[in-house]
C-alpha cells in the first residue's frame, strides 16, 4: 500500500497497484475530494386550488410564468428550467362519513439549473418573492458539480 496523492482539495488514501498484464495495470484504491460546487440544482412546486379547474390552471400558470420571468430577469436562462410533473387531482373532505367535493388541486413542479452558483441566494429571493418558499420537503436547493475525468 502506498500513500499516492495528497494536496488541500483532495486526499488518496491508499493505492494498492497489485496487477500488471498486457500492459495494462489495474489500481483499486480510496479517494477522497473536497471541491466547490459549481451548480445548483432549484425543485420547487407550485400548488393551487380552487373549485373550478380552469382558475385553479389559470393561478399556476401565472405563478409558473412569474417565477420564469423573475429568474429570467437575474439571467437564468428558460433553457435550464425544466417541467418535472404536472399533476390535475379532485379534493374531496369527509363530513359526517359523505364525500363532499372541495374543488381542485393543480400541481407543477419545475427543475432549475443554476449555472452560476454565486446567484443562488438571488434565485431563492426571487422565488419566495412570487409566493413560493423554498424549505425542506419538496421545494429545495442542492448543490452540485459537474465532473470530467480524462484517462490518458
């Protein structure tokens, strides 16, 4: 075993170089690395009701639309937002064991990649500006890098 690579961003712990055929050589080894995130990864969920199914779709899609043109106006291109589901349901409530309809419920939720990651925090003020807070469950932020490996 030997201690192959070290600096402040990554650390490999232990190569162990135990096979050479064909000129190929085989390395099992354990990494760790510690980099910065470049993205960030924004799922949100807009959600309405109303009795009637049009004005319910009419409400979402004008927060949708609010929220896409916020984000675009901080230079998050429409091209990096992305539909992730789109769900129409009836809600009904139980009194004294009858179904009593209650109107509908529309939900869309939209995936939004952020490119520079120095604009998430903006991003999320623009969103819960339109009415939309972001917290733990479905409406969330993750980081994220994107990684290249080159074998030569």
């Amino acid at each position: 075993m030997n201690k192959a690579i070290s600096s402040d961003n990554y650390h490999l712990s232990s190569c162990d170089c135990t096979k050479i055929v064909n000129n190929n050589i085989k390395v099992l080894g354990k990494g760790e690395i510690s980099i910065e995130p470049d993205s960030a990864e924004i799922i949100l969920g807009v959600i309405t009701e109303n009795l009637s199914l049009s004005a319910a779709q009419e409400e979402n899609s004008k927060v949708v639309n609010q929220i896409i043109n916020s984000l675009n106006e901080i230079g998050i291109s429409s091209k990096y937002m992305q539909t992730q589901d789109y769900n129409i349901r009836a809600v009904y409530d139980y009194i004294d064991g009858k179904q009593v309809f209650k109107g509908y419920e529309v939900s869309y939720y939209l995936k939004i990649i952020v490119k520079n990651i120095d604009i998430v925090g903006e991003a999320k003020l623009k969103i819960s500006n339109e009415g939309v807070p972001i917290e733990a469950g479905v409406n969330k932020i993750r980081a994220e890098v994107e990684v290249t490996f080159i074998y030569n």
